[in-house]
C-alpha cells in the first residue's frame, strides 16, 4: 500500500467552507531547523550560499560523470600517482604551477574522468583552513569530534580521508574553498591523461597583498603540496612587490600573467558557479543527504539558540549523537547509489524559491514606507493586497470569503486556513512516502516546513489585506501596513535565502560582486560578508595604494 503524505492540517480542514474547524497553522517552534535543511539542499553545490553560511551542515554522496574534465597544476612535470588535488576549472590548477625552487616551469595537466566518480561531498566552505567550523562535518565523520588541531593539516587530513573511503568504495571528496575543489584518492584509477601541457610561467609578482582591505594569503600553511604552496612560499618573501626576474621562454616579449591577475581569474572562474545551477559537475545524490541540522541530533540544538548560522557549530556535536551520525554516515554510503524515490529534491527547494524569492522582495519593497512613490496609504495598501493576491490566488476557492455576520474584531482567521493550508502543502501532499529513504523523508519534511511557513505568513497579512480597500480610516491602514512589514521581514529573516544578498546596486562591467572568502579577506573582519563590487582591473587595489573595493 503506498502512503500519501498529509498535512495534519488538512485532516482539520477537511470539511472546507462554513463548518471549517477553528484551527491555524502555528508558527515554526523557534528551534525549528526546516529552513535550514531546505536552504542546505537548496544551496548544494553553489558557491555563493556556500560562501554565506560556510559552516556547514550536510555530508551528500555525489557523482562525477564520466568524461568530466579536471585541471591539476604543478610546476614539476611528474604526475600524481596516489591522492591528490585536482581543479574542475584550468584556472584554478593554473594558480599552483609556480614555486619557489622551480621558477619558470609551470605544468598543467588536464584529465577526464574514466568512469563515474563517487565521492563525498562536504557542504559550505569546507576547504576554508579556518577553525571555527568550516571542517567540522569532516572532524566530526573521521574522528567523531572537532579537531582544532587539524584545520590546517590537510596532507594528514586527506590521507584519513581516503582510508575512510577506501573503506565505503568512494573515490574521493568534493570541498569548496574560494572554488570548488576535487580531493581524489588514486589518480590511477578512473581518470585518463587529455593532455599534458608545459604552459607559460606565471609571474610569481606582483603578490595579493596581505592587510586591510586586501584578500590575504595564508602564509604559515603547512599544507605543503597544496593549494597554497606556491602563494604561501612567495608570500613568505619580505617584499612581495620587488618583481623578480623569472626565466621567461625565449623570444617572448612583455608581461606574463601576474600573481595577481592569476589569482584572480581563479576568483573569476569560481565565481560562475556563484548562483543555480552551481558546480554541475558534481551530481548529488539527495536520497543520501545527512544533515546535522536534524533535530534529532539534540546536543545541537540548544547551542544553536540565538546564535546566527554563520556561528553554528557541529564540532559542538554530542559524543552520543556523533555515533548516531557515523551510524547514518555508514548506511548511506553502504547503500548503492540510486536508490530512493528519485525525486530532484534540489529542484523542489528550488522551485519554491523561484516562486517566491522575487515576490517576497516586491512586497519588501511595497511595504517599505520610505519607498513613497505612492499618493497616500490607501493606494499603497491597494498595490500590497493585489500582490499579495496575486501570491494566493492558486489557493483561493469560491468560498474562501469570511462571513457576513463575522464580528472583524473577535479576530476571526479561520475562513483564510483553507487558503494557508492548501498553500501549505501545495508541493509535498503528492509525494509517496513509502518509496523515499529516511533522508528524503527529512528533506520532504524540510520543504513542507518552508513552504508552510510562508503561506502562514502571506495568509496572516490577507487577513487584513482582503477587505481593506474599503476601509476609510488611514490610520488603521497605517497599522495594517505596519503589520505587513513586520510579517514581510520576519519571514525573509527566517528564511535567509541567499538570494537576497546582492551587491545594490548591481556592479557595472567593470567590477565584479564579492563577499570575503578564505584566503581573501577583502577586510579586517573575517565575520563581515556584505558583498562588494570589486574592480576587475585592479581586484587586490595594487595600483596606487587604492582599496580594491570600489563601492
Ligand atoms: C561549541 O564548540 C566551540 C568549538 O569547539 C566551542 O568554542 C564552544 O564553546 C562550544 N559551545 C558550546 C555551547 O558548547
Ligand atoms: C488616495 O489617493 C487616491 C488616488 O490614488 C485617491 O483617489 C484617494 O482619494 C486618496 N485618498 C485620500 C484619503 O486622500
């Protein structure tokens, strides 16, 4: 027999119309993590979101079809042989061809996957060497608590890492720094040589400098083979600026591509992955999707009151629950891929957010009182109802009206919870149940929570908005207006989706929109993550002593 999933609320409602039971949907319970896990499975493999809330919370199994392409970069020309870092985009491999004690030689080599990579992928900012949580879920599936001691450490990390995969059949794991990046196991094993190609030398200068206003580099990384080899040997010269003659290939005339530029295009290539569709080499597999925004890890719960979602911790974790989790980890990954319902939850979350991410920030606008391009309350209040309309109108029947003798100031709501329920579970009520894994049943749970949220919210301001064109007093408007901007904010606070963090206004050609990302701190406060628009010509403010953000 299959299981219809139903909203409890539909059952109260069941009898639409004039015998309709006094019931309304509640407000979330203020430690209610839905939002959270609809905003992780949503954001999977984006790197704006993942660059917003970089500590994350989801470990996902994923694929890398086969004939993907990927970049690594050295300035030797020997090739991996065992685990190893590689790049999806040239431009990031290109930035790790130089070092010290091999000036003038920069190799890249590009390979395409033989066969369907499964690796791990570990969500937000994972690959941040920063230890306040970017590395958690790792710490917390390798060693079953936070290990602060690690965070930099990421030779030692990755050869744990692979002894652990080694063990669930997987290739090797997927992380995000300022790019994403693919941390593989056996380079001689599922990938082919495309080419090999001794390119031109990078300019070792002129450097990102390090200070305020500036992307900083990790100087003291001991990372050796990786990632910042290369700045961080440079970075350790006194004076960054003093160019230094490398051997250039014969012949050649000019400039070569500088430090700087280098690590820039690097943020630029990253950077196209910013938004949906994200990094689409990397499939998801959301029937596996471990979250640790799971209520039912409690010892999170209560160290998460009251602190935003940038500061969540899941090092904070209980030894109790973290075996649960290492439970859930070893089911998922044992199980053959493919399993479950089949359902694109991404692009359920996402559905929801095209639906609403727009509208939502209308409606801040409308209700926004400084915005005052309307005459008087009355019309703006006319402008908000018809939105607000506009947003229900799929749920309104022909009896969703309140009734003639309602006395409007007994507060009666309940003729609108047809239209809030209806609403509510307008994208979850058709799923079957019985086909979907524990983990889809919590991401179902997820979107219905979201989406309930939203549609209670949009219920409570038509409350007033549905008869208010014929109200006379503008100061009871006012408060209705008021009201609307409370309920409008709350909801967007809540839901917190990333969408809403923009450069306004947008940056022109020439600039770019960037929040700080680890190792490029663009200020003094690693917390700040407003975003900037940064100039493409000049992204590091080398030139002039100039900042290099141009607001
Ligand atoms: C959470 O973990 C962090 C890092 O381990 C620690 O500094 C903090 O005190 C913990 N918070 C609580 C409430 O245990
Ligand atoms: C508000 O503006 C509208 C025009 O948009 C006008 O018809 C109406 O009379 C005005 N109401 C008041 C109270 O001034």
């Amino acid at each position: 027999m299959r299981v219809r999933t139903t909203l409890s609320l539909l059952v109260l409602f069941s009898g639409v119309g004039s015998s309709c039971p006094q019931a309304t949907v509640d407000p979330p319970h203020p430690d209610a993590t839905d939002h959270l896990i609809f905003n992780s499975v949503l954001a999977l493999l984006e790197r704006w979101p993942n660059t917003l809330y970089r500590n994350g919370h989801t470990i996902v199994p994923a694929t890398i079809p086969p004939g993907t392409l990927l970049y690594h970069g050295s300035p030797y020309p020997a090739l991996p042989t065992n685990r190893e870092w590689l790049a999806f985009d040239f431009e990031h491999a290109y930035l790790f061809t130089f070092a010290t004690d091999a000036p003038g030689a920069a190799y890249v080599t590009t390979y395409a996957t033989s066969r369907a990579l499964r690796v791990a992928y570990f969500d937000g900012s994972s690959a941040a060497k920063l230890d306040d949580g970017p590395m958690d879920t790792q710490d917390i599936l390798l060693w079953g608590e936070g290990r602060p001691d690690m965070y930099r450490k990421d030779i030692e990390r990755l050869a744990e890492l692979c002894k652990w995969a080694r063990e669930y059949g997987v290739d090797g794991f997927v992380r995000m720094e300022y790019h994403f990046e693919f941390m593989l196991c056996d380079f001689t094993d599922g990938l082919d040589v495309v080419s090999t190609r001794r390119l031109l030398p990078r300019d070792p200068y002129p450097l990102p400098p390090n200070g305020r206003g500036r992307p900083r580099t990790d100087t003291s990384s001991d990372a050796a083979q990786h990632a910042f080899t290369a700045s961080s040997a440079a970075a350790r010269e006194e004076t960054p600026q003093e160019p230094r003659p490398i051997p250039r290939p014969e012949g050649w005339k000019g400039s070569l591509p500088s430090a700087s530029m280098t690590y820039f295009e690097a943020i630029v290539a990253a950077a196209r992955h910013n938004r949906a569709p994200g990094e689409t080499r990397v499939r998801p597999d959301y029937a596996g999707l471990i979250t640790f925004y799971d209520r039912a890890f409690e010892s999170l719960v209560e160290v998460r009151r009251g602190v935003p979602r940038l500061r969540h911790r899941v090092a904070n974790i209980s030894s109790a629950d973290a075996s649960r989790a290492h439970a859930e980890i070893a089911q998922v990954f044992r199980r053959a891929p493919g399993g479950g319902s089949g359902v694109n939850w991404g692009s359920v979350a996402r559905g929801v957010v095209d639906t609403y991410a727009e509208r939502l920030d209308l409606l801040r606008f409308l209700v926004d009182p400084t915005r005052s391009m309307y005459r008087n309350v009355t019309e703006r209040a006319g402008v908000v109802r018809a939105q607000l309309l506009t947003m229900l109108t799929a749920y309104i029947s022909l009896e969703d009206v309140p009734s003639l003798d309602r006395d409007t100031d007994a507060g009666d709501r309940v003729w609108a919870a047809p239209i809030v329920a209806r609403c509510a579970e307008s994208q979850t009520a058709h799923f079957l149940l019985d086909t979907m894994t524990p983990q889809e049943r919590r991401i179902r749970d997820a979107v219905q929570g979201t989406q309930t949220e939203i549609c209670r919210r949009l219920g409570t301001m038509w409350l007033d908005a549905f008869d208010i064109q014929v109200w006379t007093d503008e100061d009871k408007i006012s408060k209705a207006l008021g009201r609307w901007r409370r309920e409008v904010g709350e909801l967007m606070a809540w839901l917190g989706w990333p969408e809403w963090v923009r450069c306004e206004p947008a940056c022109g050609v020439g600039s770019m929109c960037y929040v700080a990302t680890w190792p490029f701190w663009l200020g003094d406060d690693p917390t700040d993550l407003s975003p900037r628009c940064i100039s493409r010509s000049d992204p590091f403010g080398m030139n002039e002593g100039s900042l290099a953000v141009v607001d």
